[in-house]
C-alpha cells in the first residue's frame, strides 16, 4: 500500500489501534502505509487474522492484548463493535488512556433485531460520550464512524471528496486528528463541536446503512453542498 | 418564480399545506409555480403573513384553517413547527385525511436547552411514525424534512445536485412523491423503506443543523458519493 499522500511530511506517532476487525484492520495498515508505528489490539492476538494481517502489512506493526495496545500508543484507537466498546476499555486498563488522544470510530449498531439496525444508544447520550465519561483524562475526538473502512485511508472516489464530520471537547486533539486525516488523503474535517455530538454522528450512521444497502454499495460517503 | 422544470408536463393536484411558516410558504409557493391549486392551512388564515403570501404568491392559491387545506387536498403536506405536529392533526380532523398521500416534512426538534437543537423523540420511534399511527388510513411519506426550505423547491447547487431521502410504508405514495420532486429539479429519491426510517432522517436534521452552523450556511445539502 503506498501512503495515501506521498508529499506529506509526517511526525512518526505510536498508534494503538483497538479491535482487529475489518476496520481495526484497514485504519491500521492505513496507519502504518503513511510511517506511524501501530500495534493493533485483540482479545486473542495469537488468533490467525491477526498473524495474517501481520504478515500482509508493510511498515512498523506489531500486535498484543488491548492492554499491550493502548500502553503502545500515543494515540489509541477505538475499532471495536459497538456493543463490546465498554469491555474492550475496562480490558485495557482505564489508566492506559490517561492524557492520550482516543480516536472513537465505533457505532452502537443494534444487530438483536437483524438488518438494518438500530442505536442501543441515541439521542440523549452517544457512545462517544460514554467513552468520554469513562476516560475524562484523554481526549476523545469522534472520527471515521460514518464512513466504511475503506474509504476511512482511501476518501478520494471517482464523484470527488466526501467530508469527514469530528467533533471532541479538545481543541488540541482534533487538531491533531486533522492532521492524521490529512495524511489519509482527506480535507478539512468538519468539527461539529464538543463530544455530545456523537449523538448525531452515530445516529447518521443508522442511515447511513439504509443508504448503503438502497444504492447497493458499502463505499458511499456524502459530501455536503452549500 | 419560473416553474422549476417547465418541460415537465405535470398532472395538477389539489394540494393542502399544513403550516404558514417559512418551510409552509416555500413548498406552497412551490408547489403553485408548478401548476398545482394549492391551499395553505393555518390557525389564523386571516393573519398578515399568510395574506402577504397570497398576494405575492402567482398560481391558483387560497387559505384556510388546517381542516380546510386538508380537506381541500388530495396530498396533505405537513409542514409545522414538530413539537405542534401532533395537534395540527388533531385540529385538522384526522378522518380529512383518509386514504390521502401525506407528505411528512416536520422535524422533532427540541430547542428547549437552545442551540443546537435535539431531538424530541428518536432511534425506537419517530414523528413520521406518530403521524402514521395517528393516521392509519392515510399514506404517510417523509420527505423534505433534510434540507432547508430554499432548497426543497429548488435543490440544484453550483456544486451540483444533492440527494433528496424519502421513506414510507406504501409503494404508490412514494412514486407519486417522486414524481413531485422531480418537478422541483430533483434527481431519483433514494427510499429508504417503510415510514420507521424517519427515525434517521429525522436524526439526521440534528447533524445537518450543526454542520449549518459550522459551514455558516442554511443551504447545506448532502450528495452521496458512490
């Protein structure tokens, strides 16, 4: 994989990357493809689509438990399934994240009643402020969530350039998730305010699916007019 | 205003509008440019701004309580405030809307802690499914209710042409709605099933307001990038 902008001058950054999943995979080796140097997380990082992804991955990868992951990182990233987000923290270790910029990419998909799904959560709460409230010394900065993983490294599409949509209580951190976007090949994200957005973000990705599976392609994205 | 598609040959309805405010005056007005008779329903039809209306508003329009424009018409276009929704129904009479397209445009926003605005209702139920239940018999479609009033009638952009969402429960009433909103300049509604997707069109309005206030324009409309 070649990195997405070639021309960017990039900090090297110790990323740990939370779930080893289709996303976790994909913003990994994105990740790892622009220089960072990522170990991705999992409950069983012995398991055979780990290794694989290990062996397939060029650049500076290792793999380790969450706990190993988020300790690896100077910035962590949230790829788990929605329903597991909260375990998945309490197994890294909630003094893991202490002051670190955490990337919170997850959805609260509810799958109990099959396609398409719900939210568990919405509305009055997201899960980007349960993580937020979970963690009050890092600085989470909701990204990614609503486009699907492969447009996440890869934004550019034959159409043009969807947007990007974050939102954080930290000014700083997305800032910095800004930069890493950049690096991916994005624009300016559009930063929609504090955490609390989440709510909406989240809630767009429920019909973000019904879009998918109506247009019959996983890779749309909007782009907004003005 | 110029018909906004004037080789469309257009089938003229008899069209009531539910609501004098802003959303209420643009589609009215819209909907009369393009041929159709059209009655705007208010609690005070005899108020200034609906009498302004009719007399800057060219075509075939008139005025009258909510019961009038909804016995009135053929399509009933719901365009009030989301939290007067369900009494506007009530005092409209529900059995005048029997059997009738309903094209839902409200939007349960709550602005009871200031801006942005939340959702009054939302994720396991939405006013586009209140408004079905409370109107068994008529075909409820949600549409509109994702962009600013400008644009419902006159969606293209110089940045090209956005994408209109609909739902709704019966086949009929979504192509007469298609139909419609082609007459306006739109492309192909993307449908996203029955009437319970208001859920996610309606949460999306919470995302849209922000993203509005962020790019400081009331314009903004998505296209989806394929």
């Amino acid at each position: 994989m070649e990195p997405q902008n070639p021309t960017l001058s990039v900090t090297v950054m110790k990323i740990g990357v939370l779930g080893s999943g289709s996303v976790g995979r994909s913003l990994g080796k994105g990740f790892a493809s622009n220089g960072h140097n990522v170990k991705i997380g999992s409950r069983t990082p012995e398991k055979q689509e780990v290794q694989d992804w290990l062996r397939s991955t060029k650049g500076n990868v290792s793999a380790g438990t969450f706990s190993d992951a988020t300790a690896h990182g100077e910035i962590v990233v949230l790829c788990c399934l929605g329903e597991a987000t909260e375990e998945v923290i309490r197994l890294a270790g909630t003094t893991n994240f202490e002051g670190k910029l955490v990337i919170d990419a997850t959805n609260p998909l509810d799958f109990s009643k099959g396609m398409p799904p719900g939210l568990f959560v919405g509305t009055t709460d997201s899960l980007g402020e349960r993580v937020q409230r979970m963690l009050p010394n890092a600085k989470v900065v909701k990204c990614f969530n609503i486009v699907n993983n492969q447009t996440m490294t890869n934004p550019r599409m034959k159409e043009g350039l969807p947007d990007m949509i974050i939102c954080g209580n930290d000014e700083g951190a997305k800032r910095q998730v800004a930069s890493l976007l950049k690096e991916f090949g994005w624009g300016d994200p559009i930063d929609i305010g504090g955490i609390e957005g989440a709510r909406w973000l989240e809630a767009y990705t429920a019909l973000w699916v019904r879009l998918a599976m109506k247009l019959g392609s996983w890779s749309i994205a909007a782009k907004f007019l003005k």
